[in-house]
C-alpha cells in the first residue's frame, strides 16, 4: 500500500487541511514559523496503530471539536487479495473497482477507533446484503418444498423481515419446529 493523500480534521490548530496530495517521489511540507508543519507530521505520526488514542494536547486550540486524521492508500491488486484473505471478507468487483479508481481511506477518530469511508462501508453492506439476500431466496425455496410434506403443512413459517439477527431467530424456530 502506498500512501497517496491525507486529510487532517481539528487537530492543534489545524481546523481542516483539505486533501493534501503526495508527489511519488518526493514531498516537501513547506510553510511560515507557527503554520501548523510540526501539527501536520504529528497527526500522521498519531494515526500508527501503536498510538492507542489520538493525545489529549492534539484537541483543536479554540472549541471542542474532535481530531480526525485520513489516510488515502493505493491499493495493488495482491494486496486486496491478501486483506481479503487475513479479514475473511470478500471484497466484489464493485469494491475493488472504487478502490483502484479512488484509494482505500482509513479515518482514525480521537477515540483512537478506525474506520472506513463511508463509500467503502456503504459499498460493503450492500455486498452482504445481496449475499444474505440469495441464501434467503434459497432457504425460502427449501421451506416451499418443506411445506409440501402434509406434517410439515401446519408449521408456523419464516417471515423474513430483513434484519439477519431476527430472520436468523426465526429460521432456527422453524427447524427446531420441524
């Protein structure tokens, strides 16, 4: 991975840096005395996972807003692979097309927590979606075929409402019933 951009939100003085774009050989952060250069490398020194919680003396200087730093990473093919592989999470073809075209972004909060961004995660949850959408259409065309049998004919079916916790409550009754 290849850090390509970062965005640095209410961190010292820094109110919001916009998307700070890295050359691909060579950056230099210029700026006047008391600019914020020093501000900028400690934001990104702060997003490491070794720093547990972004530190209290990084609170903006003049209201209460939050530090928030973004990392925009270039992503090689191998390596989506490879986060697929150790996560266990099937990265489709619509991901993968955001990622190569926009970078993979990774916010790290005050509380030290991290994130993706909201594309990615929204892109995501629809992937699942459409996955848990098929084994319902499955587990509904095996339940029609359960249902044929005359003792099975009474018992209470499924409803899926589309929340995975209750549909999954409500299959497991169903078997339980059978």
């Amino acid at each position: 991975m290849k850090l390509i951009k970062f965005r640095i939100q209410n961190y010292k003085s820094i109110k919001d840096t916009g998307w700070c774009w890295l050359a691909s050989d060579l950056t230099t952060l210029a700026g006047k005395n008391e600019s914020g250069k020093s501000a900028v490398l400690e934001a990104l020194r702060d997003f490491n996972i070794n720093v547990d919680k972004i530190p209290g003396e990084a609170l903006p200087l003049e209201d209460n807003s939050k530090p928030l730093i973004e990392m925009c990473f270039e992503v090689a093919k191998p390596m989506l692979d490879e986060i697929a592989q150790k996560t266990g999470v099937t990265i489709g073809k619509e991901v993968r097309n955001y990622i190569a075209q926009s970078g993979f972004t990774i916010s790290k909060h005050y509380d030290g927590s991290y994130g993706l961004k909201d594309e990615i995660n929204k892109a995501l949850d629809k992937q699942v979606n459409n996955v848990n959408q098929q084994y319902i259409v499955k587990i509904e065309k095996e339940i029609k075929e359960l249902s044929k049998i005359e003792q099975l004919a009474n018992v209470m079916k499924p409803t899926f409402v589309g929340s995975i916790d209750l549909d999954k409550q409500d299959v497991t009754r169903y078997i339980q019933q059978i």
